[in-house]
C-alpha cells in the first residue's frame, strides 16, 4: 500500500524521481509499467499496470451505453499515458499534464493507497489549509467505521 506524503522534484525533462519509501513498496508488489493520467488535469494519478488494469477490468463489465463509464475514459484516456520506470527510478510525466497541473520543480508524491498522486506542492499545501476537514466529514468516515 502506498501512503503518506513524500515530497520530491521533477526535473527539467519532466522526469518524476519516484521516492524511496514508494520505489520499495513498487519493487516488492509491481512492476515497471505505469498508467499515467488525471481525472480534471490539476493532479497526476500514477498507477501501477497492474491495479490500472483492476480498473479497466470493472470498466469493461459496463455497457458501453453507461453515460459514466464514458465520461470517465475520456477523461483518463486524454490525460493519460503509458510510463515505464527507468533504471535510475525516474518516470516521465506526460507533458499535457505537467502543463496542466504544473507538475515542475518540487512536487508532492501522496500515497492513495494503490495510486500515486502528483501534486504542485505549493498548491496542494494551499488546498489543505483552505479546504477544512468538517464535522460532516467526520460523521461520514464514522458511518463508515472508520
């Protein structure tokens, strides 16, 4: 499982060092292939192959009729790319998304549990602070059992 925060840099090429904590859960459980894409172009999911693959499982048991199910492959079909990891533990961001969400320079590198998320880092800090953890979010996460 991925968790926690580990922030890091992409550097002038548009190369994402994958941090420690993160390349040894990817070692241990995947491998070098990844799907690279965004639901809204403001953050990078990164998901190994292997759970990307999870996803396109469930998507395929859907109509294709199913008004949801399109909206989202167009979605993650626009943003998205395939990425190997090279041998140094560096992934290409797409550039469309490095654009579009202004992945550059110091970057968060979130754990979602089987995802990655790239944030701007300045950016996902700012909406932390503004975006307030709420009673109702707590209500919701204990009908949850969480």
């Amino acid at each position: 499982m991925f968790r926690g925060n580990n922030p890091t840099r992409v550097d002038e090429k548009g190369r994402l060092k994958v941090p420690a904590e993160f390349k040894r859960v990817i070692d241990e459980k995947y491998g070098a292939q990844f799907y690279v894409t965004s639901l809204d172009g403001k953050s990078a999911q990164i998901y190994p192959f292997e759970e990307w693959e999870r996803i396109e499982q469930k998507l395929a048991a859907l109509s294709t009729f199913n008004p949801t199910k399109k909206k989202f492959l167009n979605r993650v079909n626009y943003w998205g790319q395939m990425v190997d990891m090279d041998g140094q533990g560096r992934l290409l961001m797409p550039q469309l998304l490095r654009e579009s969400a202004q992945i550059k320079g110091e970057v968060a590198v979130v754990g979602n549990l089987t995802y990655l998320e790239v944030r701007n880092l300045e950016g996902y800090r700012r909406e932390i602070e503004e975006e307030k953890f709420t009673a109702e979010d707590e209500q919701t996460l204990d009908g949850l059992g969480i």
